[in-house]
C-alpha cells in the first residue's frame, strides 16, 4: 500500500505536503470530514495532519453551503407557502431536492478521494480554504 501512494502522480500541491503514514494513519478523520458537523472530529482530532486537514477544508466547505442552502431553501419554503402558490412550491421543492442530491454527489466523491489517499479537489467548492 505504500509502495502504491509513493508512486501516484502530483494532482496538486497538497498532494506533495501528504506522506504515505499520514494518509494510513487519517484516513476514517478525512472520511469524517464529509459527513456534515462530522467535519469537526478532523479538525480537532486530527489537526496536524495534513492528509485529514485538507479533507476538512473540503468538508468544512460543503457543510458550510449545506447550512445556507438549508436557510435559504427554508426562506423561500415559508414565502411560498404564505402566498398560496403551490404550483411554485412544488417547483421549488423539486428543485431544492436536486440541490441536495447534487451535495450527496459531492460527498461522495470526497469520501471516494479520501478513502483512495488522494487530495484532489471537490468540483466547486474544492477551490475556496477555510483552514489554514
């Protein structure tokens, strides 16, 4: 297994900073990261790995537009349930499921990387760093 994580190619610069021992030894903290307040077991238990840390970022990031979708999907729920226009709140309720589909997509392909050893960024939301 680590003869198999010292010859994988350089996906980015995180990868150059993560060991083969980090990666064994953070693997279930970075597979925590994406399992929404589950971000926080890495972030505290895990802080100086690498390997976890970076998978916290990409988790703390999801979580974090999770919790604002949800707000604003919740705005917009009240405002049309007061109006009385069901059409629009049944259009509306197919496309916040979508939404929530497309960040269970999302975690799982966190999850995938972070159970293959790898630091590849999520689409989207890989390019933002919360944690330093």
């Amino acid at each position: 297994m680590a003869e198999e994580l010292e010859n994988k190619p350089v996906e980015n610069k995180a990868q150059t900073e993560v060991t083969p021992e980090d990666v064994q030894n953070n693997k279930v903290f970075a597979i925590l990261a994406y399992f929404g307040i589950l971000v926080l077991v890495p972030i505290f238990a895990a802080k100086e790995s690498k390997f976890a840390r970076f998978h916290a970022n990409q988790g703390l990031g999801l979580f974090i537009c999770e919790v604002v979708w949800c707000i604003i999907s919740y705005i917009i729920t009240a405002l049309l349930i007061h109006s009385w226009s069901f059409g629009l709140l049944t259009l509306w309720s197919l496309i916040s499921w979508l939404v929530w589909i497309g960040f269970l997509v999302f975690a799982i392909i966190g999850i995938v990387n972070a159970a293959q050893g790898s630091t590849k960024p999520l689409p989207i939301f890989g390019k933002f760093k919360i944690l330093k």
